[in-house]
C-alpha cells in the first residue's frame, strides 16, 4: 500500500512576501523623502502660493507612497483598508484646503505680485463676498457685516482700514 503525501502549504513569506516587503520599504522610504522635500519648501520658499504649493502636492504623494508601502507590509483587509481611507480623506482635504489658503491669500494681500506670472484674479470682483470695502447693498443702509473681515482690521484710534498680511516673510 503506498501512502498518500499532502503537498506542504505554500509559504506565506515566501517569494512574493519579499518583493512585496521590498517595494513597500522603497514605497516608505520615497514617501518620507517627499514629505521631507515638502516640509523644506514650507520653510524656505517665499510667499504663501509657493509654500500651498509645497504644502499639498509633494506632501500629498509622499503620504499617498506611505500608505501604499504599509498596505504592502501588512496586507491584511482590515489594516489596507483603513489606509485606503487615510488617502482618501487626504486626497479630498488637500485640494479644499489649497483653494481656501490661495483664496484667502490673494484677497488679504498675502500674496508678492512681483512673483505671479500671470494673476486671473485681479480684475474679477467677487460676487458671492464683496470683501470689506465695497459694502453690499442694503435698501435700509445699514451694513450688517462686523468691520474687518477677510484680512483686513480696523485701527482703533482712526478708523482706517489697514491690511494683515498672511505671509510671514512680510
């Protein structure tokens, strides 16, 4: 009688557990380089659209790699889908937030013209905030907005209206 053999189980680390160990290193290790790169660029660049720039973009795809090379270590469902979440919450904030920096930027004199190759925004009023100094139209007259939104303050002692800048550098 001759005895059957059960071939033995494949080896979960095996072969592919390796390259699949190697490319989620070199995936972390590109991540924290990026995001690395991006902190220097919040630090050294020069006005407030650069340093948006630096801040979502590099930042971004290093934590996008990040995640991709701990999904690729851990490879179990629960753990590579709660990455998959942490960029996707990062892929839909950066861009809000970009938007609403660079928005803030330019209407609160944040931003060095001498810098801009090209400003689309400079001849377009905003309709939906007219900004402190256009007041809106009231039929009664009276300005319900409270004095010195969107980056600007009031001086006490004179009234006047005077401008915050949101870069740092200035």
């Amino acid at each position: 009688m001759s005895a059957v053999v059960a071939a033995p189980p494949p080896d979960p680390d095996g072969t592919l557990g390796v390259v699949l160990d190697t490319v989620g290193t070199v995936s972390i290790v590109l991540g924290v380089v990026l995001t690395l790169i991006a902190s220097v660029g919040l630090l050294s660049l020069p006005d407030v659209l650069s340093r948006m720039h630096a801040a979502t973009k590099p930042q971004v795809v290093g934590l996008l790699l990040v995640v991709l090379g701990g999904a690729l270590h851990l490879r179990t469902s629960v753990d590579v889908w709660m990455l998959v979440l942490v960029g996707a919450f990062q892929l839909v904030t950066a861009p809000v937030t970009a938007h609403v920096v660079g928005r803030l930027a330019h209407r609160g004199e944040g931003v060095r013209r001498d810098l801009l190759y090209v400003d689309e925004l400079v001849d377009s009023p905003d309709e939906a905030d007219p900004g402190p100094e256009e007041p809106e139209d009231d039929p009664d007259g009276d300005s319900h907005r409270p004095q010195g939104a969107a980056g600007r303050s009031r001086d006490g002692l004179t009234g006047r209206s005077t401008r915050t800048s949101l870069d740092s550098g200035e």
